[in-house]
C-alpha cells in the first residue's frame, strides 16, 4: 500500500500523533480492512441500534427482527422495513463512508466489512464489500429463495410478492438466524489476513460479527477503534480515535498526496 513520501511528512506536521501513526500503518500495511456498524451511518441520520435514541430503545427487537415475528406478523414487520427504506432513501453517504470508499480505490487489497444494510457504503463507491448482515434493499422469496434488488420506497405491496407467487421476505440477518455463509467466511479469511483492521462504530456486542476484531487481534493485526464510546473492543485496540466516523475518517485515509 504505497510509502509515505515527503508530502506526507509535511501534511503530517501538527496532526494528532495517533492519527499519524495509524496512517502510517495503513500505508505499510499490504492487506487492510475495517469492519463498519451503525454508528458509521449516524452522521448521514440514520438512527444507531443502542445507546440514547437507539432503535432498540423504542422498539423491540424481537417484534420486529426476528422469524418469529415474521411468521407471527408478515405485514407489521414488512411496515417496519418500509419505513427504515423510506429513512435511508431520504439520507446521503457521509464523509466517513466516503473516505472508505476513495481508500479502497487507491488500495487494492483493503476489504470492507459491514453489519450496515442500509446501502450507504454502495451508493459512497465501496465494492470490495462483505454484507454480513444483509441488504435491506434486497428482498428474498421465502418459498423458492430468488433476491431481487428493489429500490422502490414505498414498496407497491406489503408482504411483496415473488414472480413465483411466493412472499418475500427483507433480505437482512435476522436475530436466531446464521449470517450468508460464503459472506461470513471472507469475513472471517479478511480479518485473519489483515495488518491493520479498522473497527468503526459499532457496540460489538452482536456476534458474530463482534468476533472478528479478536479473530485479527489474535492472527497478528493491528486494531484500531474508531467510536465516540468505550466498547468492548477497546481493551484489544492498539489505538483507539474516540470521535464522529465522519470526522476521524477522512483525516486517517486521506491520500498522502494531496
Ligand atoms: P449499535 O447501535 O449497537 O452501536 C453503534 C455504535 O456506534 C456505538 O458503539 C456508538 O458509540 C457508536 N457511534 C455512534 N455514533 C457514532 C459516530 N458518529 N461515529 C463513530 N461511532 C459512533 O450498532 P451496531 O454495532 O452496528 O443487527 O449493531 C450491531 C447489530 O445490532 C446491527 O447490525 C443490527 C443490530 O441489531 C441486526 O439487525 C442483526
């Protein structure tokens, strides 16, 4: 992943010693990742899972994701889900999801993982992206399992319905459920192949998804957390840049040319 060169000494001058010293890594680092949760999208709007205003805190979770509800109430959860649509249709990718994007173009073997489904690291430019929870603008055929794109908010009807005549389900991870297979075991091949691996906003307290900062931790990378709260990723972070993702991001991956 590139040296520093001499702009980059000069661009350094007066930055935060971490910060610097974390860029540093990255640019020496010849596989880097980050793993991405909600809080990555909070700046764009988007409503965090926990903490103060927390969708957890209004609703709950087990009436709404979870295939139990499903199967208890199809049209309540489906409402639900149009309704997050709608939100995220309504909000732009931030600079933190943006800076992402424009590190992996520069690298060519930096991985995106993200608990996020709601797009926003797409419609920013990332592409090496693993969704290990999903993709709330796919829809999934619960009787033959076809996925389809469907951008449209509101959905026409609610359940949606498959070609096949099948009802379909969001194409998220829900509560009880496994994550995508294949997905998951990049997720996990990614972290234990990463020098340095980025942990951005997220509680890490859902797992698997929480497991794979130890997973990196114990294969030999370097953690860096970036969040504006302690986790429990924070006692096996190398670094942590407590802050908005939006603001940390763009001055840790900006290009040392510049
Ligand atoms: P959480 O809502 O649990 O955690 C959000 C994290 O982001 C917290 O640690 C906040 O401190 C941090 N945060 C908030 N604003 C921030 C900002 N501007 N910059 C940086 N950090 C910020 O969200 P997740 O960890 O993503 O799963 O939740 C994990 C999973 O639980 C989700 O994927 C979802 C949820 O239930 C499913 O739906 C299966």
């Amino acid at each position: 992943m590139g040296g520093l060169s001499d702009c980059a000494a000069d661009y350094n001058r007066g930055m935060d010693p971490t910060i610097s010293r974390v860029r540093d890594l990255l640019h020496q680092a010849s596989a880097a990742a980050a793993l991405t949760g909600a809080g990555i999208s909070a700046e764009s709007g988007i409503q965090t899972f926990r903490g103060p205003g927390g969708i957890w805190r209004t609703y709950r979770a087990e009436n709404l994701a979870t295939p139990e509800a499903f199967a208890k109430d199809s049209k309540l959860v489906w409402e639900w889900y149009n309704f997050r649509r709608s939100v995220i249709a309504g909000v732009e990718p931030n600079a933190g999801h943006r800076a992402l994007a424009e590190f992996e173009r520069r690298n060519n073997n930096f991985t995106l993982i993200t608990q996020n489904v709601d797009g926003l690291h797409d419609r920013a430019g990332s592409r090496n992206l693993l969704k290990i929870h999903g993709d709330i603008w796919t829809l999934r055929c619960t009787v033959c399992a076809r996925e389809r794109h469907d951008a449209a908010t509101p959905l026409p009807e609610l359940p949606p319905r498959c070609a096949c005549g099948g009802m379909e389900r969001p194409g998220v991870v829900w509560f009880g459920e496994s994550l995508p297979e294949e997905v998951w075991i990049n997720a996990q091949r990614t972290a234990g192949q990463a020098q340095v691996l980025l942990v951005i906003g997220t509680s890490a307290v859902v797992y698997p998804a929480a497991s794979l900062a130890a997973l990196a931790k114990r294969s030999g990378a370097v953690i860096v957390e970036v969040n504006i709260a302690e986790t429990p990723v924070s006692a096996l972070a190398d670094y942590s840049l407590r802050g908005p993702a939006a603001e940390i991001l763009p001055e840790l991956l900006a290009s040392e040319i510049r």
